[in-house]
C-alpha cells in the first residue's frame, strides 16, 4: 500500500477530521460532473479473488463449469486478471469469462490482448502477482500478450449495460461490475445494478467495488443481497486509485467507519443472491 494512501487514511481517520472529510465528499459529490472512465490495471485487488478460497470455495470445486460476467470490462484487465488467478489457482475448473464495455475503443483493446503501460501493465508486477503474470502473458519486446490457452475461453464484447436489448437473466455464477457504477447518476445506478444482479443465478455472487456507498446500502437491502463478510478491511485498503484521493474526487473511497451499524453491507464489495429455495 502507498504512503500516500496510509497518509489519506490517518488523517481523515482522526476524529477532528472525520467529518471534514466526508463534507469535502459530498461537496464533489454533488457539484462534480461525473465521467466514464477507463482506467484500470491489471491485478488490481487481487484479495478480491482469493474469497474463492474462502467463503466462495463452493464455485470452484470442480462439480460444474464456472461461468462468470465482467461488465464495464475496459481494457480488459480485470478479466485477464481473474482468468490468469484461475488458471493457476484451480487448473482442473472449467470456467469460461463473458466481459463487454461501452467504450468501443477499450473493447478493441481487450480484444487484442496486447498490453503495455499506457493500458493497464503497470511495471514491476508486485511479487504477489508475479506468479499469475507469468501465467497470463507471453512477453513480446516490450509487450505482453495474453496466452492463447486463457485468451481463447475470455470473450470480450461491446455491450452497454443499460441497453434496452440488453439480456443476461440468471446466466452467471460470479458477476463483477466493478469501478464504473460510481460514475452514473443515482438513476442509472439503481437500473444497472438491477441488471447486475439479474444476471447472477440463484446463489451466485457478485462483486461490486466502486459505487456510491449510500446507494450500494439502499440497493443491496431491495434486491436482498447478503455481503459477505470475508477480509473487508484488506480488500477495502487495497483500492489504492480510490483511497489515494479521498476525499477530492467523488469517485473516491471514504476510510472505514467501524461505528457504523451498516459496516458490513457498506464497505463489504462481494455479496450473494437469493439462493431461490
């Protein structure tokens, strides 16, 4: 973790200005024009993936192919990301990743497969990566290029998720919509993760890290989603592009509020669907 995000974090984790901080927030808030936004890198919370040996153990056990959504996919880094920890994590799981995005000219990256900086391939790989890096990519001069075997069972599309022809009912076992739902107005917020969460089965999870925290609170009680109470803390402290510049922008991330009685469903970013029984 940067020193600037622990510099972030202690300040406006000190009571004085606690609520200054949160003011500033709401103040970007509202005033702030919001914008879609493609920046992404790859690996980017990897303690995310890893309630797949925990709490979401159940998905990878091999009885039954893993189907998994990515929205708002960007480049594409995500995707790679969760499919290069699976192979390497759980080589003898079936799984295939559907990904799609609004922006055409990220989709074409995605659908390239062919990374430097300027898209996602932030340089070192942190060592806790290294091992699925090595596994993800086939080193290329100075690029990377995603493995034929991984690249073949992603399938990146353009899609806009709030489309009228947009389908994807009860489809998906783990659905990711990460990092752009914080970007929309509260309207289009509440459809979209209506749509999210339609997309996952009965039972299913899904993963949503950056959005409007109030909203994420008021929609995961309306659709009955139950968070999933695994490493909050960590995966909370690991945004780093989020936490760094608390609290300037309004797609920032508050520090934890541990006196909150919503903590859990708050700061949690995995959360499970009615099973249907």
């Amino acid at each position: 973790m940067s020193r600037r995000i622990k510099f972030n974090q202690r300040l406006f984790d000190l009571p004085p200005l606690r609520g200054l901080g949160r003011s500033i927030h709401s103040r970007r808030a509202t005033r702030q024009v919001r914008f879609q936004s493609t920046a992404t890198r790859f690996f980017r919370n990897l303690k995310q993936f890893e309630a797949l040996q925990g709490p979401l153990a159940q998905f990878v056990d091999g009885q039954a192919p893993l189907r998994i959504l990515v929205a708002g996919c960007s480049f594409g880094c995500e995707a790679y990301s969760l499919a290069g920890y699976l192979a390497v994590e759980f080589p003898q799981v079936q799984w295939t990743i559907d990904a799609f995005d609004i922006a055409q000219p990220a989709v074409a990256v995605a659908q390239r497969a062919v990374y430097g900086p300027r898209h996602g391939l932030a340089e070192p790989l942190e060592s806790t990566a290294r091992r699925y890096a090595d596994r993800l990519f086939e080193r290329k001069g100075e690029e990377r290029t995603i493995v034929p075997d991984i690249r073949k069972r992603v399938e990146v599309s353009h899609g806009d998720l709030l489309a009228d022809d947009f389908t994807a009912k009860h489809c998906y076992d783990l659905v990711l919509a990460q990092n752009f739902l914080v970007h929309m107005n509260k309207q289009d917020a509440t459809e979209a993760f209506a749509r999210i969460v339609a997309a996952a089965k009965p039972g299913g999870a899904i993963f949503v890290g950056g959005m409007d925290l109030d909203t994420k609170v008021e929609l995961i009680k309306s659709h009955h989603l139950t968070p999933v109470d695994w490493e909050i803390e960590t995966i909370h402290d690991s945004d780093e592009m989020r936490r760094s510049a608390w609290p300037w922008g309004y797609w920032t991330l508050e520090p934890l509020d541990r006196s909150r009685s919503d903590f859990t469903a708050r700061y949690s970013t995995i959360f499970r669907t009615c099973s249907g029984e």
